[in-house]
C-alpha cells in the first residue's frame, strides 16, 4: 500500500495495548501518555492506588505502570493486590533506587523496574519489550496480522486488504486513515471517543478532535467506493464505532 505521509517499516509490537498509567504526578503521565500513543498504544490515567485497582479490576489493561509513592494505596500494595488477582505486567516507576527497594518490587511480581527521573522513550521499549515477553509465540505472530472481516490488516507492510465477493482488493491510505481502521477493527463491539482516536492516531497533527471526522470522512468515502458501507459507524455525541451490530 503506498501511504500519503511516511511510514515506518514494522508496526510496534505492542500495537493496540492498554497500558494504565498509576502516577500521582500529572506532569509524568501526561508525558508518558503522549509517547505511548505515538507508538500505537492506548492509555488510561489513574492518579491515586485506589483509582488503579478500580481500573484495573474494570478494564482488564494489558500492562501497568506503576508508580510507588502514591496516595491511598501504595505501589506497593497495589501489585500485591494485582497478583492475588492475575498476571497482567507491571513496570515499577519510582523515585526509590536502592537495591532492596528493587528486589522487593521483582519479590512481590514486577516484571521491571525504571527508577525516576527516567527517559519515556526507555519506559516505553521497556514496556514493549515486557509486553513481547508475556505474549505466547503463536499471539506474537498474530499481532502482526489482523483479520476484521472484510479486512485483512497487515502492520508489518503497512497493508489494508479488503476481500468483498471473492475478490482481494488493496486500499490506498494515508497513514492516518490505516490507523484509523486498525485502532477501530482491533476492538469492533468498542466505541472509541474522539479523543482517543486523537491521542492514538494523531498524536503528533492537529489539537483539535474535529480533525478525526474529517480523516474519518475520507476513509469511509474510499470504502463506499469499494462498496463496504456504513464502516466506521458514528456515535451521536460520542465517537466511533467500527461496525453497526458488530
């Protein structure tokens, strides 16, 4: 598929991640936030330990970020209460750098450990490599290719392919619309909000969350003109949809 804005040659590994953000300091999880989407990854924000065990308990995220010295509950807590629970990843984000600090966060179920102040685009790798670790093989493999009927989605080559009557058909997209697509195909049954679609798709374009109506616009004109219909669904007042009834 050739794109109307560079792309890059493999897509993240982590592509599609929730990743929840348990930091009290606004300042780090906004940042943490913004380098996460630019590489494919959704995120929710909790500030207190309290508030991350909710989340945790009701989106089921597919990895945490944790930091220690919280309000409430601490981090410390937190991952214990995670574990009696699941297995989801934890990376430990602290300002605590001693070594017992460290081996009691691995002790307890920490799969990391970054110690503040710290680079996000090294917490990011991290969490993209925790997160190749905890995938069995056969998951790894794939992410790479997601089939959503009628697409096959192709992050590896960048490629959008839409079978309608036996008949395989390559979209030509711009970057944005092909994440657009994928983010919407990789949850179909989810409504997604403008902003989320901003931060994961647009994170680095315009401020304004009108901007994805106008991308959307356009990808759903080159579909009808495929004769796919009615993909992505808008929600009044809300968002988006990747399909009506799916």
């Amino acid at each position: 598929m050739h794109t109307g804005e560079p792309a890059p040659n493999t897509a993240p590994p982590a592509a599609g991640a929730l990743i929840l953000i348990a930091e009290d300091a606004p300042e780090i999880a906004e940042i943490l936030a913004a380098y996460l989407a630019r590489n494919g990854m959704r995120s929710v924000h909790a500030a207190d330990g309290a508030r991350a065990l909710e989340l945790h308990l009701a989106l089921k995220p597919d990895l945490v970020l944790l930091d220690i010295q919280m309000p409430q509950v601490n981090g410390w807590q937190v991952l214990s209460q995670i574990r009696q629970r699941d297995n989801t990843p934890v990376i430990l984000l602290t300002a605590l750098d001693q070594d017992v600090d460290k081996l009691t966060g691995l002790r307890i179920g920490a799969d990391d450990y970054v110690v503040k102040p710290f680079n996000p685009a090294e917490v990011v790798a991290r969490v993209e490599a925790v997160l190749r670790r905890s995938l069995p093989r056969e998951e790894r493999d794939d992410r790479q290719v997601l089939r959503v009927p009628p697409f096959v989605i192709d992050f590896e080559q960048h490629e959008v392919v839409a079978e309608i009557e036996g008949a395989s058909h390559t979209l030509v997209l711009t970057l944005t619309e092909f994440k657009l697509l994928a983010q919407l195909a990789r949850a179909p049954r989810r409504v997604f909000s403008r902003a989320e679609l901003l931060a994961s798709c647009l994170p680095e374009g315009d401020t304004l969350e009108r901007t994805v109506d106008s991308h959307v616009s356009k990808l759903r004109k080159k579909l009808e003109d495929l004769g796919i219909a009615g993909i992505p669904v808008s929600i009044r007042g809300v968002g988006y949809r990747f399909q009506q009834g799916s």
